[in-house]
C-alpha cells in the first residue's frame, strides 16, 4: 500500500513538476530541479499527511477510551 502511494506521489509530483518547468520555459537543469523538486515536495506531503492521520486516529482511540471511563464510572 505505501509503495503504491509513493509511487503515484512521485508519478504525480513528476508531472505536476514537468508541467510548471515546461510552462516557466525551463530547459535542461533547471527542468531536471523542477521535476525533483516537485516530488520532493509531494512525497514530503503525502508522509506528513500519513503521520498526521496516526496522530489523529491516536488521539481519537485515547479520548473515546477517556469518555469510555467516565461512562463507566457514572454507572457505578
């Protein structure tokens, strides 16, 4: 699943970088640093977005297990 998502970052990054380099009238490195860096870029993103999403699936997991508890402790 996450090469499969790396994958498409990078195809995507790749295209969106050649696209803005070829508008920009970019040639040669230029070109070249501008696909690598738009998938730099969009690989960064992705991982953050991936580590953002556990974060927030952590955080959920800990407040229901918190309201878990208090639900709990209002039976009793």
């Amino acid at each position: 699943m996450t090469t499969t998502l790396i994958i498409l970052v990078s195809l995507t990054g790749g295209v969106a970088g050649l696209i803005a380099g070829l508008k920009n009238d970019l040639s040669g490195v230029h070109l070249i640093f501008a696909v690598a860096g738009a998938i730099l870029g969009a690989v960064i993103l992705t991982y953050t977005a991936i580590l953002t999403l556990k974060v927030l699936v952590v955080a959920a997991i800990i407040v229901g297990i918190y309201y878990a508890v208090q639900w709990i402790r209002g039976l009793a």
